[in-house]
C-alpha cells in the first residue's frame, strides 16, 4: 500500500508481550510501595498506642519540660541596703552514664585536684552511681523479654534493686539510672568552672544554681539566718520570711528528636519565673556596725566570757541593732558539780558560764541570738521599774527621806541587805541614783505581794515580746502562790526574776516615750515600720493603741528625771578613768546593774552540792541601761558584760557602770549622730521638766 504525497506518517504502536510486562511491574511496585508504608505506618501506631513491654521502659514523650528556677528575694536593712542576695554561679555534676569507666580513677583525680576538694569525698559517690548503672542495665537486660518484672509488676519500670546509692547503702531503689551526681556541696568560682570545663572529661557537665550571700554577715548573721542550714535558718529572718522570700518557679517545654536535642518551643509553652519578694528589717547596718565594734572593745577590755546588747526605738519598737559575743579564754574551767563554791570567794576557778552554742563555729548565721535565748538576773537595772511602781501608787515621794542605816539592814523576817554606797539616810531619788538596796527593800515592803507582781507583769517582763525568731524566752517570774517576803524582797533589787535583754528594753522604752504615750510599753518588732526618719512620732501613735500601760506618764517622767543622775555620774567616772574622753554631746538617763551568774540547773545525773546558794560566786552579770537624749528620747540601749575577769574584781572595777556603761555612753554619741539628732542643750540651759498626774 502506498502512502500519497502530503500524508501524515501513521504512529508506532505498542502491542506484544514486553509492553504488557512492563506495565504489570509498574502496577505491581505501586502496590508494594502502599503496602509497605501502611504497614509502617501502622506498626507506629501501634507503637505509640500498644508498645511491646520490652520497650516501654525506653519510650519516653516528645516534649520535654525544663524548670526555669527563679530568684529568691533581698533581705535589706531599713534604709534599704542588701543584707542577703541571690546570684547564680556554676557547679559542676557527672553524669555516671557518660562517665568513663575504664579512666574512671584519672579523672576523678583530676577533678579533685582542679575543685579542691578531697579524692575520697566525691570519688565514691560517682563509683557507687556507675555501679548502680550496671546492676540497673543488668537487670534490665535479663527482664527485656520476659513478660512479667519482681513483684508483679510487668517489665524494667516494675524492677527493684538491691544495693543502694549515694549515702543509703543496701536500700531498695527504683530500676533507673542515675544521672546526676554533684561534685561540690555549693558553687564553684568562675575560674575554677572554666578550668573544669577545659579538662574535657566525658559525663562532666556544668549548671547554673543559685547562691544565697550575705553582704555583712559577721554584723548580722544571727538575725538573717542561712539558708538550707536546717533548723537555723528557720531561727531567723530567712526562715521566718520564707514564704515572702521563696519565688515561683518557671518553666519552658520544648519538642526534641529521639536522642533529646531540642527542636522548637511552640507559642505559650514559655511560664517566666517569679522573683519572690524583697523584705526590709528594721535593723540599720550602720547601727549594727557600731553596736558590734564598741561590744567587742568592751568584751575586750574587760576580758569577759562575753557580751550581749540591743539598739531599740523605743517609739516604733523597731530593734535596730542586737549583738552578742561568746569570747573563749584560756582560763576557763568546766564546773564538775562536786564542788562547793564558798560565798566569799576570791580567785579560785574560773568556771564557764556561758551555755555552749556550737554552732556558732559555723559562722554568725548560725549562732543562737542569745539576746533574746538567754535569761538573766537584771540586778540593779531592774530598780527603776520597782522605783516607778512605788512612786506611780504613791508610796513614795521623790524628797521623802528613807533610813538606810549606813549600809547594812536587816530586815524583820531577819534577812540582812548591804549597800555598796553606806550612808544614813537618802532621798527617795537618792535611793535610785545611788542604787540603794536598803532603800528599794524597805520601799518595795509598803506594796503588797500582788501588787509587786503585777507592776513586774506589767512591764512585759515573764512573756514574750513576739520578735519574729525562734528560740525566744519568756523570762522567770516567781508565781503568786510561791511568792513570799523573800522574793519581795529579792525583786525589789533585781533577783529571784530572769529576763531577756528584749524584754529589758521593752520595758525600758516605758520610760523613754514621749507624751500621752509616756508609761507604755511597744510592741517589739524586727520589720522595718518607719524608714524616712520623720515619721515615727506618727508610727508610734499607730502603735499607742496597742502598747499596754505599765505606769502613768507622770511616774514614768520622774522616774526618767531621777536617772539623770546616774549617768552624770558615769560621765565623771569615765572622764576620771581617762582624762582624754571627750565631754559627751547627750544628756542620756539610765541605771546600771551587777548580779552574780545563777549555776542553773544541774545537767543529767547531777546536783548541787549540799550548801551551794545557786550562784557562781564571784562571777557577775554587769549590765547598763540607758535611753537619750533626755529631753527628746530617740534610742534605749543595753549593754550586758558576761563575766568580768576576775583580775577586777579587788579593784572593785567589775561594776556594770565600770565595764557596761562606757559601752553604752559609746554606743550612743555615735549612733545618735549618725541620726542627726541635736545635741542636748548645755547644762545651764536645760529645762528640768515638771511631771504632770
């Protein structure tokens, strides 16, 4: 057949056995390839949904959830400068699955060498980690393809093992790997994190945490506390305001591949971490500052076992400063409860007197504040509280002339009181300023016995004051049915009552407030009220509703008027003392005090020898109190010195207004200062106040 000219040529056609081969193959591929992506895809699925036992253990979710830890708040003073703070440093931990095992002894004393810390210390906690690893891998090896775990629990998560980590020997522990083992108790320095990074040891790793520091902890340790240190922290500030303080934890979730690498953070799976609060205390740094450099120079000079003191507004009840001191002197000897003390003792044994606060070792935030832990006898300080009361129920008048026989009495139940001044006779102020036994007992006999104790309850004193640490004591007061003529006549001078130094001040304050408030007690506390400096006249008339009368405002005045006198004659023996002492700038009013220490009670198993009175003879409590300026009362300050050396006891220079005083009149010209207070006015020009009610 031919083709015509112009004819298009007919196409090639397809039609034998190849041709339908090929498209078989094709179709049959096709099928093979869908088959297998459905049966991949649904061996995922069931994975996902129904995994094999075996594998349970190894699935783990997709999206991980990292904490974003936030950062705990400041503990500031009341002007606002850092007490405690919160950074974050490095530290360095071994993941025992990473770790080498056969370098494993080099390595760990590379690490030692580099962190400074003994081999022996983290060695065996990483060794027993790693051989926890191999007994978990073991067991779950044997456990892989069985059907049931111990205890009829199925597969590897069911499994227990025996043996034990870290410092729990022989315990039972959950079959999991460890993967974290610190190798430092707190953070490391930068330099030492960087030199640890460089040695490039498998399985060893460096985080952030966070570091709780002090800024002025040998000024405050006591009162902010440590954190973590259980129980001590809880003593204090950190404690008591943990909850203000603790912040809230963020965190972020992330999705990662099957090795953990994190692949993308979907929108909203960020929460940020929460700051916890600052809180401001009512302690002044400087304040503080000055409290401990003068209580450490009179410890010092007077070669005390110790030495206690608080800084209060007696206004605002605002503590602005409290200290205390435990000196160890080599002459110390521990009292064996054997022997007998005899009453008029002179040299000897010097006994330890201080109860023992080991603690105190590791640093000031450790330490038990013993201002407001440890009672003692007030002696002579505690006459102006007995002074008022007599004066405020009129049993008494300032001339009134009382016999004090020259400076030895006996009572009529035939008890004999001795007086350190020996005269005839004293005015009733004379009797304060002058710190006549003889005079308080006879006064303090015109009172009954409810009435006497009621003026010391009323005064705060055998209850708390409620500051915020832990450990507070109440004091000792003789309970009414045990009251007798004897404790009447020991209270009026000072003994058979036990205080804190708080509560001293706080019944001190009385004296010091000003106005309609004059004659009540504060309410103690340890938060910052007034910070500006101008307010605390009007946080004080906040706090008057609350504050509990102890005598009228009038008493309260001619009580403060009569102790003008005792701190004149302070600054005359302290010019005496060293001609060199400048003329102080304020009029204070205050008292002084000397006790023997009480023995307390015996410890377990033992008693006091047959005869002994209680006391440490010849070992003494010296103590001053004092509040100023006079005519604008800003500060009340006691300085507590524990035990004397014996060395002053002939020169008669153990006296509170010998070793405690000088502290306090120290104490108060540079704190007064500090505030800005005016001087008190010369002597020529000040106004003697006239006592209303």
């Amino acid at each position: 057949m031919s083709r015509h000219a112009g004819e298009p040529e007919a196409p090639l056609r397809h039609t034998g056995v190849a041709g339908v081969r090929v498209g078989a193959w094709a179709l049959a591929l096709v099928v093979i390839t869908a088959v297998g992506v459905l049966a991949v895809v649904a061996r995922v699925a069931q994975l996902q949904v129904r995994p094999e036992r075996a594998l349970e253990a190894h699935i783990g979710p997709r999206v991980a959830t990292r904490p974003d830890a936030g950062r705990r708040g400041d503990i500031l003073d009341r002007r606002g400068r850092v007490l405690a703070s919160t950074r974050f440093a490095p530290r360095a931990f071994v993941d025992p699955q990473g770790f080498d095992a056969e370098r494993s002894l080099a390595h760990l004393t590379e690490l030692s060498r580099v962190l400074g810390v003994p081999l022996e210390e983290i060695g065996p906690r990483v060794i027993r980690a790693m051989a926890h690893n191999e007994r978990v891998a073991a067991v779950a090896g044997a456990a892989g393809g069985g059907e049931s775990g111990v205890d009829g629990m199925s597969g590897v998560a069911g499994v227990v093992v025996a043996g034990g980590v870290g410092d729990e020997p022989g315990a039972q522990v959950a079959a999991r790997p460890i993967r974290y083992v610190p190798l430092t108790r707190g953070a490391m320095d930068e330099a030492v994190a960087e030199a640890v990074g460089l040695l490039k040891i498998p399985g060893v790793h460096i985080e952030m945490v966070p570091v709780r520091q002090q800024s002025a902890e040998g000024l405050v340790g006591a009162l902010v506390g440590r954190v973590g240190a259980e129980p001590e922290w809880n003593r204090a500030a950190e404690g008591r305001l943990h909850e203000r303080l603790e912040p809230s934890a963020g965190s972020f979730a992330y999705v990662h591949d099957a090795r953990g690498r994190p692949m993308w953070i979907e929108p909203g799976a960020y929460r940020p971490a929460r700051r916890g609060e600052d809180a401001r205390l009512s302690v002044d740094l400087e304040l503080q500052r000055i409290v401990v450099e003068e209580l450490a120079r009179g410890v010092a000079e007077a070669n005390a076992q110790g030495g206690r003191a608080v800084l209060l507004d007696p206004h605002t009840g605002e503590v602005l400063a409290l200290h205390d001191i435990i000196a160890e002197r080599s002459d110390l000897t521990e009292y064996d409860w054997k022997t007998l003390i005899p009453r008029d003792k002179l040299g000897g044994p010097r006994y330890r007197v201080l109860k023992p606060d080991p603690a105190r070792a590791g640093g000031q935030s450790l330490a038990r504040a013993r201002a407001i832990e440890d009672i003692y006898e007030p002696g002579s300080t505690f006459k102006p509280f007995v002074w008022s009361a007599v004066t405020d129920a009129r049993l008494a008048t300032e001339s009134e002339t009382l016999q004090t026989h020259g400076g030895t009495y006996t009572t009529p139940y035939g008890r004999t009181i001795r007086d350190v001044v020996r005269r005839g006779s004293m005015t009733w102020t004379e009797v304060l300023i002058n710190s006549s036994n003889i005079g308080m007992v006879q006064a303090a006999a015109r009172m009954g016995f409810g009435q006497l104790r009621a003026a010391v309850l009323g005064f705060g004193f055998g209850q708390r004051t409620g500051l915020p640490l832990a450990g507070e004591s109440g004091g000792l007061v003789t309970g009414a049915r045990a009251w007798t003529k004897y404790t009447q006549t020991s209270v009026a001078i000072g003994h058979e009552v036990a205080v804190t130094p708080v509560q001293m001040v706080r019944g001190f304050s009385a004296f010091a407030r000003r106005g309609e408030h004059a004659g009540t007690i504060p309410k103690l506390t340890l938060w910052a009220l007034d910070t500006s400096g101008e307010g605390a006249l009007a946080t004080a008339a906040g706090l008057g509703a609350t504050a509990e009368r102890a005598v009228s405002a009038g008493a309260a005045l001619r009580t403060r008027q009569a102790m003008r006198g005792v701190t004149a004659n302070l600054d005359r023996r302290m010019k005496q003392q060293d001609p060199t002492t400048p003329e102080p700038r304020y009029e204070l009013f205050g008292k002084s005090g000397t006790a023997e220490i009480p023995m307390g009670d015996p410890p377990a198993g033992k008693r006091r020898p047959r005869g002994s009175d209680g006391y440490f003879r010849g070992q003494y409590y010296s103590s001053f109190i004092a509040a100023g300026p006079h005519e604008d009362p800003r500060l009340v300050c006691l300085v507590i010195i524990d035990d004397p050396g014996p060395e002053l006891i002939p020169k008669k220079a153990h006296y509170g207004s010998w070793v405690a005083g000088p502290v306090v009149r120290r104490v108060m010209e540079r704190s007064l200062a500090y505030l800005g207070v005016p001087a008190s006015p010369p002597l020529s020009e000040r106004v003697i106040e006239q006592p209303g009610g």
